[in-house]
C-alpha cells in the first residue's frame, strides 16, 4: 500500500486509536476453475471470496483452518508549519503471499483528510471542523486534555486506516 511519508527529522505526536478484530473458521469449499473460497466462521457466517493468486489458490483446502484479522486505526495530529500534504487523499492496495510465505494476502486503504479547528468549546468538550469541502462538523472530545495543545484556525491530519488480512494459520491464541 502506498502511504504518504512523514517528514523526515520531526516528530508528529498526535492522538490515535485502534481496534483489531480476530476470527478463526474454517475453509468450506473451493472452486479452483472460477477461483472462489467460502469462508466459515465460529458463528456458522459464510463468505464467499476470489482468490487470484494461484500460490494461495492451490494451499486452500476445505476443512483447513484460517484466520482474518480486521484492523480499524484512527490518528488525528496537528499539520505541521511548511508540511504540504493534499486537503484529501485515499490510498489503497493488496499484497499476497509468494511461494514459501504462509499462504494469505492482505487488502487494505487509508484516507486522509485536512481540516481547521473552526471553533473550540471547553465546556462541552468539543470542537467544529471546517473540512475541505467546507463542511462544519461539530466532534465530540474525549479527553479534555487535548484541547490545550490546538487553537481556532490550526489545521490537523485525520488518518483513517482499515486492513483486512486473511492467512491460512495453524490455530493459535495470537
């Protein structure tokens, strides 16, 4: 996946989160001539995917265990003075295993957004953004704390990155 390199020699503290969702299951069926797997979870949900890849394509067996892991991660930092980055931008990708690797690939994009504080309310802990299009959305802050560190009219870089990765694992509890 292509992303947008920091600066190089400077530090960019920001505030981020991140949710990792685990789920093991089971391959169901495979269909080598149109190139789709169905996927089973613990739950009995079924998924149905293309698989490109010939290297993964052969390893997939029915009955064979796999493991997908959902990665939801949110960042949010002051734009830094001089720093030229696009007001939007989206990025996406996939990478696949090659022959030795554990078979699996993973699909992931990451958009990225400028926006100016347009107004700071320290009562009720929020804060209105001004994106680029112009929009004004008021955002609830959850620590208080972090209004200290930004004033009406700083412009902040909002991250927003989602992976999927999906590996033909022997069961473990990582």
């Amino acid at each position: 996946m292509a992303y947008a390199a920091a600066p190089s020699g400077e530090h960019l503290a920001g505030i981020g989160s991140e949710t990792v969702i685990t789920v093991h299951g089971k391959i169901i069926s495979v269909d080598r001539e149109k190139m789709l797997v169905t996927l089973q979870s613990p739950n009995g949900k079924q998924v149905t995917v293309h698989v490109y890849n010939p290297y993964n394509l052969a390893a997939a067996k029915p009955g064979e265990s796999f493991v997908a892991r959902f990665y939801e991660i949110a960042t949010i930092r002051k734009k830094l003075p001089g720093e030229v980055i696009p007001a939007a931008s989206l990025a996406q990708g996939i990478i696949s295993a090659s022959p030795g690797q554990t078979p699996g690939a993973a699909l992931g994009s990451q958009l990225q957004l400028v926006a100016t504080i347009h107004s700071i309310d320290a009562v009720k802990n929020t804060v209105e953004l001004q994106g680029p299009d112009g929009t004004i959305e008021t955002v609830n802050v959850a620590n208080p704390e972090n209004l200290k560190q930004v004033a009406v009219g700083d412009q902040i870089v909002i991250t927003l990155t989602n992976v999927v990765a999906i590996a033909l694992e022997k069961e473990s509890d990582t």
